[in-house]
C-alpha cells in the first residue's frame, strides 16, 4: 500500500507488508506439545502392535532365506542347515529352518552343516527325528559338512543322511565321534562339612535326591542310573547304524568305536565314522550330484534369524530376562540330566531361544 498527497493508502507493486504479531494463548501451546508428545507416545506402541501382528502371521519363523554362493539367478537351490553349538533342545533356530526348507519345493537337496559338540538326548533325537522326517517327506538327499566340531550329540543328528553313500564330509581338523552318553555328578559332600553345612532337604522318596551334589552316590542309585545312561546308549547306537548301514554286518565294530572315544577326521574315515575328506564346497557338489541338478548352475541358500526393530528398541528388557536366564539355568543344573555331549562339566543352557 502507498499513500498519496493527500494521505490515501493507495495500492501499488512496491506496496510495503504489514506483518501482525499474533499473540498464541498457553492453553493453544500447551495443547499442541500435549499432541506432539502422544504421538512420541503412540508411535512406538503402534509399532509394536504392527510388529506381534506381523510376527502372528509369519509362517516364515521369523527367518528370511540369504543367498550363500553358485548361480545366483537358479531356480533350482540347495539349502544349508546350520547346526551350530551346544544343542539344548530341538525347538528354535534349527526346526525353524528345516520348516523353511519343507514348505519351499525350489529346494532339491540339503547340506547339514554341523559344528556342535553335542547337548542333551532329547534335543539332539528331536532335531534328528525332524531331519529323518524332512528327508523321507520331500525326498530330499541330506548331505553333511561337518565343522571344527561334530561329536557326540553333533554326530547323531548327522546320523539324519540315513544310507545314502558318500554323505558325511568331515573337514581336515575336524573331531568327531564321542559316541556315549553322560550323566553328569560332583559330590561336594567333602566341601560342605568342612563349612558345617548339611543338606536338610524333605522329599518324597530319597531316589528323589539321588543325583544330589552333597551327598556321594549309594550303589544302588548308581544302578538306577546305569541302567537309565545304557538305554541312551544303545538309543545312539542305532541311531547310529541307520546313519552308517555298513556297521549292521558288523555291529562289534561300532561297539569297539562307541566308547566315548574322539577321533581326528582321518582317523573317523578309516573306521568308516565319515565318508570323505572334504569342505562345505565338496558337501555342495555332492548334495547337486544327488539331486541331479547341475552344481554350477544352482543357487546355494542359508537361513538367517535378524535382529528386529523391536528387540532392538526392547533392548533394554533383556537386561531383566538375562537375570532370569541365570536363575533357570540353576534350576535346570539342579536337575538330573543325560547328555550326548563332548565334555566333562555340565552344559549351561536354557531354552530361552
């Protein structure tokens, strides 16, 4: 706006801009940080809520298929099973892959990569009854690579190859064997008189306590659990034999290896524990081979279980749960239990996973 002589705003193209200061009560400011602050709020719950939805209706396990190696354009794949560290129990990590491979027909043969000391008797045969299952239901041949580690728990599962030849590759330095079973027990019986502690626990029956730490082993509790580690045993032993068809016309042969004894890899192949000297390259090869399909032009795949947005913006709640992760695992140690493990301590797992 311009004025003229006589003082009249007039309009023009270089009229000035009034700018007007408008006063915001408190009650509008208050009320516009109070929205900005639900919406802080409500963000993350939405998330979380889209999240458990997404979770719910995931057939996938929460796992996605990663590209490993070959041809990356193939139709037809060969898929890594990953059996990695102490097995505690069968659920988790390891069925959700074999549920992946069963419900992807692209998949035409599996390479059991097993790098495992072992763990406990029903972990181990429910991981290889999943594996007999997937085998058998899909016709799928199972190949196995074996780690720096397949024993004892870790050779059972790889028992899940069933008879077909040329199907367990151990690497160079790998050990395996340790074919037996374990109850572990350690009377500190000795210790706690020394501290004038005595154990005053009331049970149902003293059978109930018989593998109890402050107290050494009567004869015939041992008996009992003698009997209950030799039914584990010869469970592993035929096992065994599915796994290794040659032993059935030779079953002394597999009894004199079954000792809980290790083996270095050449060792394992000269009494006929694996098949071949080899890697996990060599498993793939051998793993096309038996589902007939070209080994340079298929596409190899693993499995991979990532870290969600919500754990990790809930990563300050595991704080807690690892507290808790403590106070079940020396429940569980307090509880007699059999392993096919490689060791000579108890394994400290939970079934957290």
């Amino acid at each position: 706006m311009m004025q003229n002589a006589t003082g009249t705003p007039t309009s023009g193209p270089h009229a000035p801009v009034i700018i007007q200061n408008v006063n915001v009560s408190p009650l509008r400011r208050f009320v516009g940080w109070l929205g900005w602050l639900g919406l802080l709020i409500c963000a993350p719950l939405l998330l979380g809520l889209w999240t458990s939805y997404q979770q719910y209706f995931d057939t996938s396990g929460g796992i996605h298929e990663k590209y490993h190696s070959r041809d990356k354009v193939s139709r037809d794949k060969v898929a890594i099973i990953r059996i990695e560290g102490v097995i505690a129990d069968g659920e988790g990590y390891v069925r959700k892959q074999i549920d992946r491979v069963r419900e992807d027909e692209d998949v035409k043969a599996v390479v059991l990569r097993v790098n495992s000391p072992g763990g406990t008797i029903s972990g181990s045969d429910y991981i290889y009854h999943h594996l007999t299952l997937l085998r058998n239901d899909r016709s799928l041949p199972i190949v196995v690579s074996m780690g720096g580690m397949a024993a004892s728990g870790g050779y059972y599962v790889s028992m899940a190859v069933g008879d077909q030849p040329q199907s367990i590759y151990a690497e160079p330095t790998t050990t395996t064997g340790s074919i037996g079973v374990i109850v572990p027990h350690y009377d500190i019986s000795g210790l706690l008189d020394s501290y004038h502690v005595k154990n005053d626990s009331i049970v149902s029956h003293p059978r109930k306590q018989m593998l109890s730490m402050t107290r050494p082993v009567s004869d015939e509790d041992r008996q009992v659990i003698q009997q209950y580690v030799d039914q584990a045993f010869d469970r592993f032993k035929e096992i065994v034999l599915e796994g290794r068809p040659a032993f059935r016309g030779d079953p002394d042969a597999l009894t004199g290896l079954a000792t809980g004894e290790i083996f270095s890899a050449p060792q394992a192949k000269a009494a006929g524990l694996v098949d071949e000297l080899g890697f996990l390259e060599d498993a793939i090869d051998r793993a096309a081979e038996l589902a007939q399909v070209d080994k340079d032009s298929v596409r190899v795949v693993e499995y991979e279980q990532p870290e969600s947005l919500l754990g990790v913006l809930g990563a300050s709640a595991r704080v807690s749960q690892e507290h808790k992760l403590i106070e079940t695992t020396l429940l569980e140690l307090s509880v007699p239990k059999a392993y096919y493990l490689l060791s000579t301590l108890p394994t400290i797992t939970a079934s957290s996973r």
